[in-house]
C-alpha cells in the first residue's frame, strides 16, 4: 500500500485523500521532455530568446536606486522592493558577540508557487524557465510562479505575473501545502516567503518559457549543478512526498533506509515532541538581539563608487548591475545585488539507525533570524572564513566532511542562491552517510531525525532553514 | 481504548508511549485538595502569609525606572526587564491603517513551566500561589515557575528560583510539552515565553506556597473568577489532553461533541494543511510595519507624573507601583505597570459540525505580533472602543455576542491577565454554543475547527495567540 507522508493530512476521515499519493517519483516519465538532455536543451534555447545580459555597474550610475542621505541606505526611488541597511546584532552565546554588518531589508512576503496537474495519472508541475541576473547562467528553472509582493501589486507597472490566480485566494486550484518559509538569515533580515503548491485540473494554456515537466524529470535536473534554482527547490522541499510504491528488497541498503524514512510509522530516535522542544530549547538559550542602524554606521564596512564591502575582503559585499533583454520589450533595470566573497558549504549529514534514515540536524541562530534560531545543515558555513583559525573554533563536523572519502558521498552538487538578490551564489550542496562508528548522541545542538519528521515540521514554516529545505528536496532525488 | 490527542507524538513505533494517556479529568480526585473551597481557603491564607501590598506611585518615585532623556522611554536602570518604548505601525487593510503607540519591550524568552507527576495513577500538578502586583486579589494559581530570563539569570540578584532546574537542560524530567508561544499583541513586541510541562518521577519537596493539584482541581478553579492566572491558563492550554474513557451516550450533546473533538481521528471540516493555509494567506494578506521610535514620539499620548494615556483616555495607560510585602525579608520592589482602560471580550462561538464540537477562530494581526497574525478568539476586542461606531466599523460577531441568550453560554468568567505587567486587566471570557441555523461558512478572515486541530497547531507555537490559548484551556473545562 502506498502511504503519504504527509503526516498532518491524516487528521481525521473527514479529510480528502492525501495530496500526496501521487507525488511520486517512480512513476513513468509522462512529460514534455523525455531526456534530461532535452530539457536542457530547452533551458539553452531559452537563455537565446531572452538574450539577456547583466553588467556590473558602479552606485551613480544605477538609475532607481540612491543612497538616502541621512542613513547611507540604499533604496529604490519608490520606497519598495528591498533595500540594503545596516544591522547591530548581538548573541549569546556565540564566537563573535556583537557585529555590524550590511543586510538586506525586504519585510514584504513574496508568492513562490508550483502549479501542478495529473497528466495520464502523474502529477506534473509547470516549470518556468526563468532569468535571475544573479545567476551565473542566467537562466534556471523556477517555480511556475516567483513574484515580490511588489510584483504581483504591480508596483513596477509591468505586465501581470502569468498563472499568479492560481495562489492568491480566492483560487480555482486545491491548495496541497502553502506555507511561510525563511530564507538566507544571514544576508536578509526577517524574510520570508509563501511556498505554495496549488493542484488544478483546469485546461491550462502553457505560455512560451514553461513547460510541464514530472517530479522525477525536476528531480533529475537537481542532480546537475546550477540547473534548479533556490526558489523551485524551496517549493519542492514542501511538497508532500510519499513513499513510493516499491520494496526495499533489491535496494542498496542507503536508498532502502531513506524509503523506511519516508514512513510516517518508520520508528525515529526521537518524537516530533522532542524536536520542537530542541528548537525551544535553543531558542531560550541563544539571545538574539538585532537593531537596524543606518548602512553608514556599519563597523568595518566601507563603500567605493563600485561596492559596499568589508576591510577583509570576507564575507560579502554589495554590488550594483544592468540588466538588459536584446529585445527592449522584454525588460531592462538595474539593482543591487549581495555577492559573496566565497562558496559555501552545505552538508548533511546520514545515517541508519534501526535501518531508517536519519539526518543531523544544526540549531543554529543567524543574524538576521526572525525566530532565533532554525534547524540548519550539519554543516553550514563558509569554509574560507575558517581556513587559518584552529580546531576548537571551526564549525563542528566541517573537518569530518571535509575529509570524508568519495564513497560515503551520496549527493555532491553546485546549486546557486536566489538570483534576484545574490550575484553568483554558489554552494556546495552534499548528503554524506557517515560510517557505522558515527556517535549516535550528538553534541546539544544537534538532533538525528527521520525525513518524515522533517516534512512535519516543513508544514508548518519557520523550522527549517532554506538550506536544509534545499537538502531535503536533494535528498529526495537519492530514492 | 482511550487515545491521545496529540498527534506528533504518534509519530512512530519507536516514539515512547503517548504522553497524553493520563491527562485526563475524569480520574479520581486524588490531590491535597478535596474541596474547591479548601483550595480558595489556601489561596487566601497565602494572601495572608504573603501580605503584600501595592501602591500607585508617581513616575518620579518609581526606584530603579527612568525616563532615558533621549528617547522617553522607561528603563530600569540595568538596562534589563523591560523597556516601555514607542511603536510606530502599519497595518493594511485595517481601520486604521497606521498610528503609533506605547508598547512593552521584552524580548527576552521566560519559562513558564507546569512540573507534573503521578501519584496513584493520576497525573498532577505543582501548582503555586503566586503574588503578582497586577491582579486585583495579588495571588492567584501560577505555573510551578514563573521566570523571565532576567530572574533566571540572577539579575535580580534575589533567591534562586524553586523548581527551576526541572525546566532548563540538561533536566532529569521527561519533557511532555515544549513550544514557544506568543503574548497580548496589543502591548508587546513580538513577545513569547516559554510553555512547558515536564513529567518527574522523583520525590519533590513541595514547599510553602506550592501545592499537587489534579488537572481536574485546577479546571475547577478555572471556572470561578479571577483564579488562575495566565501563565498558568497559557501551559494548561498545551498540556495533550487526551479523549476520556467515557462513553458519550449519556451526555448532554455540547459535551458528547466535545468529547469527540479531542479524537484525532474525528471528521473536521478543514485539514490541519487547510487551516496552516488559511493563516499563511492571512499573513500575505496584511501587510505589518512596525518600527521602535521614542516613546516621546507618540502622537496622542501625552506622560503626566503618574501616568502615560491617550488623550482620548481610551486604550490603556502605562502607570508605576510600589510593591512592599509586611515582612521586608519576602521582597519589595517597584515597576511600571499597563493599565488597560476598559476590560477585553474574548469569546469563542463552537458549534457541532457532524456531531464534532468545532470552534470559529479569527485570523487576527496584531500591532506587537512577530509573524503578522495568529489564530484569535471568534470575538476578540474591547467593547466599549466600539460602543459609538456604527455596525461596519464594529468586529464581526460582537453584537452576535452581545444579544446571546443566557441558555447559549457555556462558560462566562472573568479572568487577568499577566499581572507582573498589567494592572486590573480584567477581560470577560465567554464560550457561546451557536444554534443550528448559524452560517456554517465564515468570512475568509474566520475558519472553523475541530479541537484535537487546535492542540496540533499548538504544538508548533505561534499558531493561536494568548487569549484563544486561554479559551482552550475553559474549554477543555467543560468535558
């Protein structure tokens, strides 16, 4: 029998069957697209009729934006969109104490939407072949919808965002999650976004630059570096994944232990209970005090005609560019963009334990945290920032993946950070499955839980980071 | 077969067994208690033993607060406690769409923490007579502890805090419940405690001013007036309760329904998926600024020598006390103190839906709230804001409410709010059973659901604010 694990949509016999029943990803490739070298193929052809470019700009030369005078702030000339600020923070306990630092201000919550329908019993999802100047291929595939609220109210006056009926109420479509989700708490303050996935069995015109496309085909194109892009993946960690209809039998014993993990009755070494309590736990343990300051009274930070950026060269900095379609029609404007100063490091990792697959767990405050703190990768961290400091003050665990050996990597790709805000954000994303000696009992900040869990706690937002919701929706692909 | 409500705790196999099984009202008094008036009888010769008393003072003699001359705000004089500052907000679409408005800055996380234990096979709990300087009667039925972070720490400098040690890790307890959740969104900043019960096994030394009480004792006294402070009302509320092993034959239909409604298994209108929907689209509907600005930037409220009010002399004021005990040695102390204008009407409309007692919650934003909107009780305002506004201006459902016959109301009780930070904040709490003909489908801004849905959603926190927190924890009263 196939079961969801979809554990809250159990509530009661009153309920509809579960959404997720069909969300599967051993069902037959059914889509437009019957090789990933086809879609592929279709993403190449796209970023040629968009033909669009970007150019690093300096600051005066960026029409819409200007630094406020009083503050330093950087900001668009209607107040909207986004804008780059200054934040104090204070938190204890923690490596560095109190800092100042550049953060991007965007408290209006966006609409990431996947649209989806049964085509000859298989659900697809309607894919978007989206431009991110950000991105360094420029175009990615993207939820169906990916809009600002100041997108979808029309602030830049442009044409309305394709398909967006179908997630705002009241809507046609059935809603199978719809939830606030965070994302980077380090580089934004307090942001959030709608994660929606809307089933509809309407006739629906597919317009040029989207394809429908099955979970499984999405999930393939995940595996490749810097095909999927951060806002698909979000909404992909949300949808409601069953355990496919399959034994583990002839299954390697890693892919036969995420299946049990997709059982909501998979026996876990702790209760939701005990993993909501953790997340308490070190909400009351961490202080986090944040303070908005102007953008000028950022220690440490200083701003060129090209950059705001740190006296080490670390961290980030901000930039500005010129985004430009061969075709006027399309769209050109300008904006900032936060760039990294170097690539992340994202891992989680692995482990059987009574043959269910676990995965560790991170508590972990960041700066710009609407809730403290969230359950982050195992690893989570800019390996660079670390490189000359010693052991006791390097992220835990980053030493054992990064010694790790080939065998125990089950996932190992480069996935890039939200395009409409970071320039060329680019992450290793890695699932290891540690050897069998691994300790079981993590040091307190760390909790080993069932995927199924984890898709509990997705429900209801706030609990997951960004990062680890990309994880999670990469682990799906290693069924 | 008796179940549990709580359906994370069903998660799997593995999990222990449901930690609801015994919170039960039906068992057998059992406590130190036989009587509710031997209950009364102790709280007032606490009141005796404990002689304290409380006195408005003037700002200028309110030791250790002051006026920072900057900004205006009242601080005391370490900086910690809490602030009273201003709050400028935006709310769109609301009546008001902004203004600004004293508002209690704290945001540090406290504990409020239920110990409960067996004694022959029925759970209780340690429950304490606690002064605190706002209620009208000072000492009312609290939390074992009762502690913001400033007392737990040891800012105070005063004793330690009894029982604390079962609520901070690493304890010996099992942790039953553990979730932050929200306080008044009308007065605080994005404020949250801690709500959890721990379950020990050890023998506990009860000491002068705690008693063991029965969940049943405690859900009596909660049905007289002005009893059971918040804090306790607010960790009740997130206790799994679980159905009774009693047949509903012989009830009369309110409580057969209700008696359903804690079954997980019981049919509902909605999903948990639909409700968590509902609030998201009610978060991405309202669109919440807040900023801190000095509390001498208040348009509209002017400080005197003892007070900080509205012009209007509605909403509330911000006033200072002197509280001494007879005995110096107990404590004395003096703090400001919110004094609302006029008292709350919170009421909760239930109605039988297919035989399950469902209840109508309001999806409500609130000007301190930290995530936008919480699930709120059906009515949920100050009636005499409203008394000359004409019916559009008025909250949906008052003036239901206001012409209910008697035979409808199923609890009617005055309770207090927090009273170590509100004085006389007395609000009516009402849970009225509509008639058959009453529409079954609400305004999009209302939805209706079961009871064992509510206690899911309170699991997770930030789901259902205080006061419909309290009006769960009457209704589990009227099994």
């Amino acid at each position: 029998m196939s079961r969801t694990t979809t554990l809250l949509d159990r509530a009661g016999p009153g309920d509809r069957a579960p959404a997720g029943r069909r969300f599967t990803t051993s069902a037959t490739v059914d889509g437009r697209f019957t090789t990933s070298d086809e879609c592929l193929a279709w993403l190449a052809e796209q970023r040629e009729i968009q033909a669009y470019s970007v150019e690093r700009v300096p600051f005066d030369q960026l029409a819409g934006w200007h630094f406020a005078p009083d503050t330093g702030n950087l900001m668009h000339h209607t107040g909207r969109f986004f804008t780059i600020e200054g934040l104090e923070v204070q938190l204890n306990p923690f490596r560095v104490p109190s800092w100042t630092q550049p953060i991007i201000v965007q408290r209006e919550i966006g609409i990431l939407g996947i649209l989806v329908k049964e085509f000859d019993g298989v659900l697809h999802c309607l894919m978007q072949a989206k431009m991110e100047p950000g991105n360094r291929n420029l175009v990615q595939l993207s939820p169906t919808v990916q809009a600002t609220r100041s997108n979808y109210t029309r602030v830049h006056k442009g044409r309305t965002i394709p398909y967006l009926e179908y997630f705002t109420a009241p809507r046609s479509g059935r809603v199978i999650a719809d939830s606030l989700q965070s994302e980077q708490g380090g580089w934004f303050l307090h942001k959030r976004n709608r994660n929606i996935v809307v089933e509809t069995d309407e006739d629906v015109e597919v317009l040029p630059g989207f394809r429908w496309m099955t979970v499984a085909q999405v999930q393939r194109m995940l595996r490749l570096d810097d095909v999927v892009n951060m806002d698909a993946r979000t909404v992909l960690s949300i949808m409601p994944f069953e355990r496919p209809e399959t034994t583990t039998g002839g299954l390697d014993p890693f892919r036969a232990a995420l299946l049990r993990s997709l059982d909501p009755e998979a026996p876990t070494q702790h209760t939701v209970t005990e993993a909501i309590s953790w997340l308490t736990e070190n909400k009351a343990r961490f202080e986090l005090h944040q303070r908005r300051i102007p953008l000028l009274d950022t220690a440490g930070w200083h701003r060129t005609a090209d950059e705001i950026a740190h006296v080490s060269g670390g961290y980030f900095s901000i930039v500005g560019v010129d985004v430009r379609a061969r075709d006027r029609e399309v769209g050109a404007w300008m904006q900032p963009l936060l760039r990294p100063a170097a690539p992340g490091r994202l891992v989680l990792l692995t482990r059987q334990i009574n043959g269910v697959l676990h995965v560790l767990l991170q508590a972990r405050p960041a700066a710009g945290a609407l809730d403290i703190v969230e359950a982050a990768p195992t690893v989570h961290c800019t390996p660079q920032t670390f490189r000359t400091l010693p052991t006791a003050h390097r992220p835990q665990f980053l030493d054992y993946v990064l010694d790790t050996p080939e065998r125990q990597v089950r996932f190992d790709t480069w996935l890039s950070e939200e395009g409409g805000r970071f320039l060329h954000a680019l992450n290793r994303y890695q699932i290891i499955e540690v050897e069998e000696q691994f300790p079981t009992t993590p040091p307190p900040n760390f909790m080993w839980l069932g995927v199924h869990q984890l898709m509990t706690l997705l429900q209801f937002g706030n609990c997951l980071n960004v990062e680890a919701r990309s994880l999670l929706a990469c682990l799906h692909t290693l069924w």
